[in-house]
C-alpha cells in the first residue's frame, strides 16, 4: 500500500509545475503538449535585489502549493486504497488519481480541463471497465452518456438563469467519470460536487471558480464510501 501512495504523492507534488508548463502553449498539439509537461523549466536569474526576493516569494508559494497538492492527494490515495487494497483495482485507481490531480492543477491554474487528458481519462475507464473488477463494460458505456446527458439536462433547466451553461470541458470530464464510475456513483459524484464546490467557495470567498478540483474530490469520496443506500431516493434502486 505505501508504494502506492508515493506514487501518488510524487506524481502530485509535480502537478502545479505541470501545469504551469501547460498554459505556455496552448493551444497546442497532444504531442507537444507532453514534451513542454514534461520539459525541465528555466530558472530566472537576477541582480536585482527587489526582483530577486519576489522571485524567492513566488517560488515559496509555489513550492507550498506543490505540497498541499501532493499531501491531498496522498489523502485521497488513502481513502481509496485501504477500500480497494483487497480488489485488483488499486493500479486503475491510482492512475485515476493521477488525472484527477493534474486535471485539478491545470483547472485552478487555466479554467479548462483540457480534451489532451479528459478524452484519454474516458477510455482508461471503459478500459477499466473490461480488465478491472467492479464495473461491467455496460455499465461504463452507460456511465458515459450519463456524463453527457446530466450537464445537458442541468443546463436546459438552468437556462434563463445561466444561459452558457456548462463548459465543454465539464462535459467531456463528466463522461469520463461516468466510465469509471457508472451511472449511480456519478450522480451521487455530482451531488457531492456541489457540496464541495460551496465549501470551497467558502474558504475562498468566490461565488465562482474551477469546478475541477471539486468534482475530483467529490469522486474520490464516491469511490471511498458506499452510497448504495441513497440509490433509492435518487431513483436508481
């Protein structure tokens, strides 16, 4: 289990830097994408004394961000593996989070949730659906167009109050979830969402936001816990 979890914490701890790497090129092709990820960044030099202690400062900020990123998602790592150590499932799930990690970083840093990771995310679940245990490919594929149908339904009743809707990226992202999950565990992932999001925008003090980071969190709880009791008041049971 503790190999797992520093897996997670590594991949974590570099998903800011990432990230920051990520907005450089955009748009850009999937192949591109990767190499600047993954490329070593440059650091600044200066002889300017001011400059140089507020390029320390947002180093400094940075580098705490990077380990609040790394310490919640070996949280969220724990609370997933102690559930599915005795499943064959751990490996799928540690790549899930994974995602959801620099999905969440690209998100707070960009606003989208790009396509080059969410697509991919989408056939690791049907993927996971086939190899993993859990989960039939049926129930994935459903889990899918669930993703899909539940932001449309949301924003046609929202319409005259938010006319945009939800972004592509929400969508595409919902559907990936929907893969891995199935359809009652992505409603309850989506309700928990909202609950996520409106105690973030708490602490944050912003009535709006990446919603990202939210949906994530509110996954791996999905993922943690059984919900199997609410299916009946949400009409699955």
């Amino acid at each position: 289990m503790l190999e797992y979890l520093i897996y997670i914490a590594v991949f974590a701890l570099f998903c800011p830097a990432m990230a920051s790497r990520f907005d450089k090129f955009m748009p850009a092709d999937p192949a591109t994408a990767i190499v600047y990820m993954l490329h070593k960044p440059r650091f600044t030099k200066t002889k300017n004394v001011a400059r140089a202690k507020l390029f320390i400062g947002l180093w400094r900020k940075f580098l705490w961000r990077s380990v609040g990123f790394a310490v919640l998602a070996l949280l969220c790592g724990e609370l997933v593996i102690r559930q599915q150590y005795a499943s064959g499932n751990v490996g799928w799930y540690v790549v899930l989070i994974c995602f959801l990690s620099l999905l969440s970083a690209i998100d707070i840093r960009m606003c989208i949730l790009p396509d080059l990771l969410t697509v991919p995310l989408m056939a690791l679940g049907v993927a996971y659906a086939v190899y993993g245990e859990g989960l039939s490919p049926e129930e994935s594929v459903l889990g899918i167009g669930g993703g899909y149908a539940l932001p449309v339904v949301a924003s046609v009743l929202m319409y005259k109050f938010a006319p945009r809707g939800m972004g592509g990226g929400d969508v595409k992202m919902l559907m990936a979830l929907g893969a891995w999950l199935g359809v009652e565990k992505l409603i309850i992932a989506v309700v928990l969402s909202f609950i996520v999001f409106v105690i973030i925008s708490v602490f944050t003090r912003k009535k709006s936001g990446p919603y990202g980071p939210a949906l994530s969190i509110a996954t791996i709880i999905a993922i943690s816990y059984d919900f199997s009791c609410l299916y009946p008041l949400i009409g699955l049971g």
